[in-house]
C-alpha cells in the first residue's frame, strides 16, 4: 500500500512540473550540432571547454573553436577538461592518457597503464601537482616526478560504479558506489559501509548541500548524514522522487543537479535547509552532461543539440507551446494563461495545456484578449476570452481584425478594429448619447455599436480610456488622439508636436503612451508631459509595448525590457541573466509581480521580485595586438613607420553578460570619439595611422557596470627625415664628411708637404753643398788668375805694385771666405766686393782697361752672395780678353720698388766671336759660372719666392759686334 502510494505521489508531481523548467538560452547550436557532448567545464576565467566524440572546443567571442587534437593522441574522443590549482587544463580520453591544454593545442603529459583503468575514469587535482584518480583503482599522480601510485586496487568492481559526490569546505573529496561512501583527505582513504545485508539496500545517488551528504536508495527513502558523524550517522527518512536507474549530478552549495540516464533533469534543493525538493526539468531532452559556472551559471551539454545555458535554476520558463507550433500572441488573468498559435490553435493553461479552439479555416488569428465577465463575446469554451476570426462555429458575431480592447470599470468593452472602434455593453444598455453613436448592430451575442462620428472611419491599433474625463485615446496611423463623448476626435500634441504613439496602458486614469523615439509620455488630467526617456533611465526611446503594475512600469523597447520603479525611481533591465533573450521577444504581459514573456517558442514568466541580482565583476582582457597582420610581441610598442596598421583583439569571457555588453573604444592621438559595439565584435583595427604617439584605451559596459579600462601605450616612428633631428643630423653629417674630407686633405697636404719639405731640405741641402762647391770651384779659378798677375808684376819686378795688389788680393780672399757661407750680404759689401775684384783684374789688364761701378738706390737691401762676380768675370774672360785697344766695363745698380736691376756692359769681341776662340781653343767647355748661377736663382725663387734671372745682349755698331750686355734681376730682401 505504501509503495502504491509513492508511485500516485511520484505521478502526480511529475504531472504537475513537467511543463515547467527554468528559463535559458543555447550556444553552440552550429559548432556542436553534429557532436555528442562529454564534458563541460567552466574555468576560473570563465573560458568554457568542451570535451566532445570529436574531440576539445573552446569557447571565445560567442563561437567554439575547435582544439587541436595531440599527435600523440589514440581517439579523438575526448572528457572531463579540469583546471589545475596552478590554472593549467587538463583532460583525458578513455585510453588513459591525460594532456594538458596549451595555446588551444592539447600535448600528451601522462598515460596510465591499461591495468590500471577501466572506462568509468573520475579525477581530482590536489595540492602540490598532484591528481587522484578514480578508475578500476584508486592511484594517485605525482605530475613532478611522474610517478604513479596505486592507494587501492579494484576500487571499481563490476556492478558497482565509482560516482562522485563533491568536495567539502574542510577540504574532504567525496564519491560512492551502491555499497561503500568514501573519503580523501589529506592522502587517506576512508571507506564507510552503509548496506545492509538484512535490509539488502544501496546508494544510486549521493549528493552535498550546505555541507549535509544525501543519499537516494532503493527504497526510495533519502539518508541524510552529517560530515562530522561518520561514525555513527544520524538517518532521516525525507521523501524523494524515485530513480530507477542512475545519474551522474553537479553539486552546489544550495542545490543539487542531476542527470538522468534517459531524458530530463533533475533540479533538487532543500527547501528551509531541512526537506529535500525535486523539480523535473527538460523532459524531453537527453542531458549527456552538467557544468556550472559562477553565480550561478549552469551549463548543460546535450547530444547534437549544443550547450543549454541556465542563467538562474530561480527563473522559470513555462514550456507551454507545443513542440511543432509557435506562440503568436497571449494574454494572462489570474496565472492563467491563453495564446494563440501559428497553427491558429487557442490554447488555455493553468495546470496543463488544453485546447480551446482549431481553427479549420485560412483567417489568420492575429490577437487575443481577456474581458473581464465578457461572456457573451467569446467561444462558448473559452470564457472571458475575446478574439478574432470568420465563420467560427458556435460564434454568431464577428469582429473583424480585433486590434485592441480596453475594458471599463462597468465591464463595458471597447473594441479597436480595423474599420474603427466599437463598444459593446456587460448585459447593459448603451447609453445613445456617448460616442455619438450613430450605428447599432443585434446580435444574438451582444449590442455593438460603432462609434461613428459621422465620417469617422481609421484603421485603430491601440486604445485607452480616462474614465473620469469620459475620453477615449486611440492610436491611428501611428499618431495619439483623443475622441470625446461628443465625437470630437483631436491629435494631441506634445509641445506642439504630434505624438507618434505604439502603445497605450492606463493606470488610475493616467495615460501611459509609449512612443516611436520620445520614450514614454504621460497623460494626465489631459495633458501630455514627457515621462521617461534617455534623460532620466530608459535605454531606447523606441517604445513597443507598455504595461503597469504594483507601481512598476514594464517597458518593451528596441533593446529588450526594462522595468522602472515609479516610487523610488529605480530602473533596470531584464535580459540573458534574468532569462530572457531580448533578441527573441514578441509581446508581453504583467500580472501583480510575475512578467510574462512571449518568445514564440515560449512563454517565459519571471518573478520581478526574485531576479535582482548581483553580478559578478567582469573582466576585458587584451588578448593580442597585430602590426601589419604580425602579432606584436609583449612589451614591444615602438614601431616602424610602415608599421602603421593597427589591430586590437580583446575577450571577453563571461557568456552570462556578453550579449547585453558593449565594446567601448577610443584611440587617443586621433579625432576619433568614444566608439561601441558588440563586445563579440573584438577586433578593433586602425589602417594608415600617422607618425605619433598614441594611447588605446578600452572598457567593457554591461548596464551601468563597466570593466576596468584597457590601456596600451604606443608610438609609430616618424620616417627619418620627418624627425625633428634629422636635419640638423644631415647639416652635422654633411659638416663631418666636409670636416673630415678637409681634416684629410690637411693631412695629405701636411703629408705633402712634410715629404715637399724634406724633399726641398734635402735639395736646399744639396744645392747649398753644390753652392759651396761652385764657390770653391769659383775661387780657385779666380784666385789662381790673380797670382797669375801678382807673379806676372813681381817677374818684371814691380814691387810696388805687387805689394799693393797682394794686400787686394788679401782682402778679396777674405771677403770671399766671410760671403761664401752666408746666403745674403749687404749690397755695400757686394760692392765693395766688386772694387776690390776689378782693381785686382785692372793689374792683369794693364792700363787699358777701365771700369765702373755705380749703384742707384737705398741701402738697407740684402742680396744674394757672390752673384754678380761670374758675370762680372764672364765679360773679362770672353768679351775683354781678346779685345786690343781700350777694354771697357760698366756695372750699374738700379733699384725700384719691387726689383733690383744690375746691368753688366763690356766693350768687347762679342758673344759670337768668344764661341768661335772658345770652341778652338777648348772644345766642349761649358761655362761652369753660368750652370751655378741659374741654379741658384732657381732655388732662391721655389725657397724665398724671390724672381730673378739674367739675359744677355750683343750689341752692335754699324753691324759689328762692339760688346755684350748682362740684364740681370737679382732678387733682395729688406733689412727694415
């Protein structure tokens, strides 16, 4: 009897939740539709892996990516990716090999020998680099040293399969089989029995909440023991569904999922932290495994169906809508609820799904409303239920395409349609003067009559009504008007504006009009003002649908839902974390605190009083930065100037927010402004960007939370000769080559004239020996023509005139010896030089010879020694000489400015009859003097700059040679 009493009760709640499971949405429809789903886990940075048959995926800016499988790798399968205390993932495949995660890319770390598994495989990380794992032995893996250490062998025996249990706050690793619970703590396995032999029971389920382990057995009675009473447990018989077979679950600290091995999940929870609730979740889905995340994210992975998200187990979405239809319009009274469907099925549920009307015909149903005690107008299945169609059975009066209605406090009933509006009356007669009525159509349903207004004809989709001023608002061709008792109907106007107008709620006659981009305006007492908008809270002013109630306005714009607290002036949204996908939402509807939800496949209700929630902070991560389609390498944010195209990729992980939050960017050193997008849209790319320095920045906004900021820092070079040193470098560099080129050719003309020098020492060196050769060469010569006529004066024995001539010659020997080592004399001593040579050549010559010396200028010259006496005796030797008669000889100084001239004239035979005596007399004979002197005038001229130099002149008389002429410039130097 009591087992027969457990099965009714176990029916009957199975009955009553199967139509209910929690609200969620689905990613991985496309990337995993072919897969059959092991694994999925949820890592501390909120990356989710997938172990799949087809091996790992990761999950990045709302798609999976496939991993790249180990080439070590037997299988492609895949299971239980876990993140280390370190932060390394790991996971395994049925082969017993384990990898560890890198860079999207698996790499084989370990392989537990075949002996030592079986394919029931559980593992859990330790401190230390350590893992324990559960397969047919207990073993525990030291990753450091690679050892493998078997604690316990044949843990896992056929028939009773190693399930886990969880980890405790203390530190305690949980799991069980049909027989034994055990415990790892601190290295040590503890095993406590808790069959019976008598009463022949064993564990299928075991599970933690708030530190208490349950566990399910056979007899359908849940034990519940305390951690701390291993002992001697304490056994408490609270009721559970029953499992007939097993399940594999995911604990968290406040409830308990578990999965069946067929179809569905099981929500379980303790209800005032004592008796232990069930609730039976996708009945009609296979749920191969269960993920949780952070506050308080589920994720379920199913077989070729993706991943089901549950943003919060707390929400609930009824499942009402059949499988094969969609939801097109509903409408709610007293959590009851009525839709229609594409199918043109009505449908009304409260408990269950009943069908209420089949339309077999092709007029569409479009809408359905609820009136309050509007027996008359209705299906006779559906009462107080009003909606459109043609030639439904049982229906007498047709309302063609019923756009709105709004129900008056008397139960009277204002119809929108498209032909105008009409008003029928709750078992009252109309009153003929409201409206203006001017038309009346019996029905044996009801009184209907159109308010007419004479030529009043518009297409309404939306009314309202003030009760205390008797006026109607409806919308027509998107603009508010007003239409009064006396069948006036105005645009109202908005600061002289028309009013474009989607909707119309009315709370305690005051008119809620939500608009086509002007927000929500009010209406009261008649006066349009603006109420809500982007200035005070609202995040689109596109309004499509406004509901009041419990002084909370509902808002349906462009964006999704927003709620605003009219009291307290509060505002916030309901999205994904909530469980609604605002991308899917047709209609809604609010009853007292619950928020009804159409997404066409269904109808989601949501206790506004149970959603709000604290988020959890969210992080935007920079993920890489790209130069020219090249990945940046981190600290580098110095670049070429042809480096100028820029990519930033940031993450954003969190999948609970990700599709409500935005992208903010700005890159500073452009013009750009604040920019935003989908935060999945995570490449942000700069082409062609100018030298300069530049600061990107990044955040991510989830509502009125944002991420901290991202900031990266970066410069772009200028090309070289766009750079502020560049030309002053040329200017320095041109100034180094021209520096160096002159520093070089300084050296090579040092150098030049270093050996130029040495090279003119050496010659001035060897003329001035060749010089002192020629003067003493010279001075024999001369000397040896004056002893010659000293010798010649003493034969004939002058003795007088010998003596004096040999005090000459003693002098002029002197002299000679004193010029013969100087470069420069005096020119009076040249002169004196040359009296004293004449008066001694004047001895040899007799009495016919006479000369003159005369000099025409200052003193205070030097000239060169020695220099005029070849000349001198160049004239005696060959002009003079062979002369008879009177020999005469003239030498005439005469200095300008800049030249000092000396003329040598002789009277003699002529130059050309002393070569003919010369060649006779001595053929070959080169004057010795004359290749001296024009050395000398040479070296003088390259050593001092000073020009000289000699020509001769004959001269002639009637044709005749009488004599030669010595123009000789000699070069001199001042002494003042």
């Amino acid at each position: 009897m009591r087992t027969i009493y457990y099965i009714i009760l176990f029916l009957f709640l199975n009955a009553a939740l199967i139509a209910q499971t929690p609200a969620y949405f689905v990613i991985g429809e496309d990337e995993l539709k072919n897969e059959d789903i092991y694994s999925v886990t949820q890592a501390s940075d909120e990356t989710i892996y997938v172990g799949t048959n087809s091996g790992g995926f990761v999950y990045r800016h709302g798609a999976f990516k496939r991993i790249k499988p180990s080439p070590d790798q037997v299988g492609s399968a895949v299971f239980q990716f876990e993140e280390s205390r370190e932060g390394d993932i790991f996971c395994y495949n049925m082969s017993g090999q384990i990898f560890r995660l890198k860079n999207d890319a698996l790499y084989l770390v370990f392989t537990i020998p075949k002996k030592h598994i079986n394919r029931n495989m559980i593992y859990f990380f330790l401190p230390n680099g350590k893992i324990l794992f559960l397969s047919g032995d207990l073993m525990l893996l030291d990753f450091k040293s690679k050892e493998l250490l078997v604690l316990k062998k044949g843990i896992n025996v056929p028939g009773r399969i190693i399930s886990p249990i969880g980890k405790t706050d203390d530190g305690k690793i949980c799991f069980h089989d049909s027989r034994n619970f055990y415990v790892f703590l601190n290295g040590t396995l503890h095993t406590h029995s808790i069959y019976s032999d008598q009463e022949k029971k064993g564990i299928l389920e075991a599970f933690i909440l708030k530190n208490k382990i349950f566990y399910v057995s056979r007899d359908w009675i849940s034990k519940n023991q305390f951690l701390k009473e291993w002992k001697n447990p304490e056994r408490k018989n609270n009721f559970i569904i029953r499992k007939s077979y097993r399940s594999i679950h995911l604990n968290k600290k406040e409830y308990n999922y578990s999965r069946r091995t067929t179809k569905g999940l099981d929500f379980l929870f303790l209800d005032k932290d004592s008796t232990l609730q069930s609730e039976y979740w996708f009945p009609d889905t296979f749920i191969s495994t269960i993920g949780t995340g952070e506050h308080p994210l589920t994720l379920l992975g199913t077989f070729k169906k993706g991943i089901y998200v549950i943003p919060n187990p707390k929400i609930k979405s009824d499942r009402i809508v059949p499988e094969d239809d969609n939801c097109r319009n509903f409408c709610v009274k007293n959590d009851t609820l009525f839709f229609v469907t594409e199918k043109q099925h009505i449908y009304r549920f409260d408990k269950e799904r009943k069908l209420l009307f089949d339309s077999k015909t092709n007029e569409r149903i479009n809408f359905i409303f609820y009136a309050e005690g509007s027996g008359d107008i209705h299906h006779k299945k559906t009462r107080n239920l009003i909606f459109s169609n043609k030639n439904v059975a049982n229906i007498d009066y047709f309302l063609s395409n019923v756009k709105d209605i709004y129900q008056k406090k008397s139960g009277d009933i204002i119809i929108a349609h498209v032909n105008g509006l009409r008003q029928f009356s709750n078992n009252n007669p109309v009153n003929k003067d409201r409206w203006n009525t001017s038309v009346a159509v019996e029905s044996t349903l009801s009184k209907g009559k159109l308010f007419d207004a004479k030529n009043f004809r518009k297409r309404i989709s939306k009314i309202s009504y003030d009760e205390t001023r008797d006026m109607i608002y409806y919308v027509s061709g998107g603009t508010l008007y007003s239409f009064d008792k006396k069948g006036v109907s105005e645009i109202v106007l908005l600061q002289k504006n028309n009013i474009k107008a989607t909707d119309l709620e009315n709370h305690n006659d005051t008119i809620y009009v939500g608009t086509y981009g002007d927000g929500i305006v009010r209406i009261i007492n008649g006066i349009p003002k603006n109420y809500f908008n982007k200035t005070n809270g609202i995040h689109n002013e596109y309004i499509r649908q406004v509901k009041f109630s419990n002084n909370r306005l509902f808002i349906l714009h462009q964006e999704g839902i927003q709620i605003y607290e009219t009291k307290t002036g509060n505002t916030y949204p309901i999205g994904i974390p909530e469980g609604v996908d605002n991308t899917s939402i047709l209609n809604i509807d609010v009853e007292r605190n619950n928020l009804y939800v159409n997404t066409g496949s269904d109808i989601i209700k949501v206790n506004v009083d149970k959603i709000k929630q604290e988020f959890p902070d969210f992080n935007l991560t920079l993920d890489s930065v790209m130069v020219n389609e090249n990945r940046v390498k981190e600290g580098k944010n110095k670049f070429h100037h042809r480096e100028k195209n820029i990519s930033f990729h940031t993450n954003f992980k969190n999948i609970l927010l990700d599709k409500e939050t935005q992208l903010w960017h700005k890159l500073e050193g452009t013009n750009t402004p604040w920019e935003n997008r989908p935060i999945h849209e995570h490449t942000i790319k700069y082409k062609s960007l100018s030298p300069g320095d530049y600061k990107f920045r990044a955040y991510a906004q989830f509502r009125d939370s944002k991420s901290e900021e991202i900031l990266y820092f970066f410069k772009i070079r200028a090309p070289i000769w766009q750079r502020w040193w560049f030309i002053p470098s040329i200017i320095g560099f041109l100034t180094g080559i021209i520096y160096l080129y002159f520093k070089q050719r300084e050296k090579k003309e040092k150098e030049l004239n270093r050996i130029r020098l040495e090279k003119e020492v050496a010659e001035r060196e060897q003329i001035e020996s060749e010089l002192k050769a020629l003067r003493s060469q010279m001075n024999p010569h001369f000397i040896f023509n004056s002893l010659n006529s000293i010798q010649d004066l003493i034969l004939r024995e002058e003795t007088d005139k010998s003596y004096d001539y040999i005090v000459l010659f003693s002098d002029l020997v002197r002299n000679t010896l004193n010029h013969s080592n100087k470069k420069f004399i005096p020119i009076e001593k040249e002169l004196e030089f040359l009296e004293i040579y004449l008066g001694l050549e004047k001895l040899r010559f007799k009495e016919d010879f006479n000369y003159l010396i005369d000099y025409e200028g200052s003193t205070g010259i030097e000239i060169p020694s020695l220099l005029v006496q070849p000349f001198v005796e160049n004239a005696l030797l060959h002009g003079l000489l062979h002369k008879s008669g009177e020999k005469r000889l003239e030498i005439k100084f005469r200095l300008t400015e800049d030249r000092l001239e000396c003329n040598i004239t002789d009277n003699g035979i002529g130059r050309d009859k002393a070569h003919e005596i010369r060649q006779r007399q001595r053929p070959g004979h080169q004057s010795f003097s004359m290749d001296a002197i024009k050395k000398r005038l040479d070296f003088l001229g390259s050593q001092y700059g000073m020009k000289g130099g000699y020509t001769f002149k004959d001269l002639f008389e009637n044709g005749q040679a009488v004599g030669t002429r010595v123009e000789l410039f000699i070069p001199f130097k001042r002494t003042f």
